[in-house]
C-alpha cells in the first residue's frame, strides 16, 4: 500500500437532536506518493469535510463509516492522540483564509520557529535559521525581513506562503490545501501553483488540493475527483477529464468556467443540493439537461467508462455524450 491517502467509502452523518443530515455518502479519494490530486466541486459539496474527516477533525455528534489510511495508519480507528501526530508530523492543511489561522499579534518569526522547535527539538537560533530557509523555500524576497514583520504587514498571497512555511515545519509527507487560492488574484495563485509544483518535484511532496476552480485543478493536477452533494462522481486524470468529461455535472462545471480574461462569471444552473436534501435517484437530477425516469428513481452506481470512474446512468451511452467541445483550451 503506496498511497499517501487512501479514503474508502468513506460515509458521515452529523446527528443535531433528533435530526440526522447525512453530509458523505461513500466518498472514496486515493492520493499516490508524490502525486497531486484534485478533489473538485461547489461549496456544500463535501469537500472540506472529506478532508477535514481524513484527519480526524471530524465534527461533534457525527457518525462515521469507511476506512481512512494516511500514510497507512488507520485514521478512523486512531486515538485523539495519534490523529495529533498525524496531523502535526504527516499531513499538514493550509486554507483559504491564513488571517484566520495565525495570531495576529505574533511575529512570522516567533510562529514559524516555534512550530520548528515543537516539531524538530530545534533551538532558538537553528529554529530562526531554518525559518529564514523555509521563507526563502516559498519565494518570499526579503525572509530575514518578513521574520521581524507582523500578519497585516504581509499581502495575502505572501501571508499564504508563511501558511505554506509553517506546512512545511514538519517535514509533512502529504499535504492537503483546502481553496488555498480562492481569495487571492490570478497572478498570485500562478505563484502559489507553482511553488506547490516545485515542494512536488524538490520534496517529493504528496498534495490533496481541494478547488471549486476546475480550470486551476486540471492546471496543476494528476487526477482529479469531482465531488456533488456529499459523492464523488468522476474521478479521472486532469487530461482525460478535459478532453472527456463523462459526467453531465463535470462538463456543466466546464461550460460555466469563466473566460480567459475571468470577466464573465457564469455558474452551473440550478442551486446545488446538500445529501440530506436528496430524495433518492441521481442528486444531480434536477439540474441535469439529460435527466430521465430512471434517473429520478434510482442512484447511479460508479462504473468505468473510457478510463473514467463516473456515476451516471446515461455515461457512454450514444446521444448522452457530454462532448469534449468544453475541454478546448485546457
Ligand atoms: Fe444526469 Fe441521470 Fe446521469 Fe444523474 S444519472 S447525472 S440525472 S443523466
Ligand atoms: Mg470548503
């Protein structure tokens, strides 16, 4: 077993009272060493909680079924502590928003070094060493500067690269970027892209990246998973899933992705559902061009189709080809 993530059937359900609102349903995620893997969809869809539940931060009052394996330890199974270790020495998270995740009144430098001195024992003056190395790693131009320099004094691009810094303290096997990109501008998420590029290619780094952005994941990615209400319902590589998407929702998310100048936004029609508001048969149903009866009755089951894994019915059937018209210019 070589995966650096292995989720299998992977189901949650978050009880509050007597309500139950199923959130997953059987996600399965592999992601290989060194491999960079995408998991794609809507906000809502699942897929910080697939991520976040990997690690064991799994919300109150849940209920939890499947197998997760990080590094080959079982995750489901794991004492609180072990799931710590887990995530302070084998997978490192960063997120969407860092303001949120680091102290604001704490110097990059005191951050960065104390997660260095708790993680690798290190003393003070190795710590500030090793911090300036690793600031100088993510491409920040000034590190012994930015050591001295607070949160707000740092863009958002840069302060997601102290988050990536910080990642990197522990000397992580894998990596799970949840929208790490979402709030900064195209050119600064071209830098961060490309240093998760090179922390792949120098550190032999395993990378989950969790996007709405279809362009950004098939720009960067190996494989790609394409989540809807709490499922997975293509998983293929970036390439095939450009040239091909098999799945109506994943060639929706095509056709709604914005022009080359990110002028026109367009999204997907139709409101996505949560799990817990499917009524049974394909949660995509209501907003799929090519619904039909069976559709509406019975949920699809995941099967190959040219390559792909996809959870459709009508997925390589003549006249329900979804075309690889869309995947132009990727
Ligand atoms: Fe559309 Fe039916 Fe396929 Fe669901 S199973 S995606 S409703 S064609
Ligand atoms: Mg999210």
């Amino acid at each position: 077993d070589t995966a650096m993530l292995a989720v299998e059937e992977l189901s949650l359900t978050v009880r509050r009272g007597e309500i139950a609102k199923p959130i997953l349903a059987s996600v399965s995620l592999t992601c290989a060493k060194g491999e960079i893997v995408g998991l794609v969809g809507e906000s809502g869809s699942g897929k910080s909680m697939t991520l976040r539940t990997a690690v064991g931060l799994t919300p109150a009052a849940a209920d939890v079924s499947g197998r997760v394996r990080v590094s080959g330890r079982d995750m489901l199974g794991a004492s609180p502590k072990e799931l710590t270790e887990v995530r302070s020495r084998t997978a490192s998270m960063i997120f969407q928003d860092p303001r949120a995740h680091i102290n604001p009144f704490q110097r990059i430098g005191t951050f960065l070094a104390e997660g260095l001195r708790m993680h690798q024992g290190k003393s003070k003056q190795d710590a500030a060493r090793a911090a300036i190395a690793l600031l100088a790693e993510v491409g920040l131009p000034d590190p012994a500067r930015h050591m001295r320099q607070y949160p707000h004094e740092l863009s958002g691009g840069m302060l997601q690269r102290v988050m990536i810094a910080a990642a990197l303290a522990s000397e992580p096997e894998l990596l799970l970027a949840d929208e790490p990109t979402t709030a900064l501008d195209v050119t600064t998420q071209a830098e961060i892209m490309s240093i998760l590029l090179r922390l792949r290619r120098e550190r032999g780094l395993s990378i989950v990246l969790v996007t709405h952005d279809l362009d950004l994941a098939v720009s960067i990615c190996d494989r790609i998973h394409v989540m809807y209400a709490g499922s997975i319902v293509e998983v293929a590589s970036a390439a095939e899933l450009a040239r091909r998407p098999q799945h109506p929702y994943t060639a929706a998310l095509f056709a709604a992705r914005p022009g080359p100048d990110r002028q026109e936004l367009r999204s997907v029609s139709g409101r996505p559902l949560g799990l817990y508001e499917v009524e049974g048969g394909c949660a995509f149903a209501p907003r799929c061009p090519a619904a039909d009866g069976l559709c509406h009755e019975t949920p699809p089951v995941a099967r190959l189709v040219d390559g792909h894994l996809v959870a459709c019915h009508l997925a390589g059937e003549p006249g329900t080809d979804t075309g690889p018209a869309h995947a132009a210019g990727t």
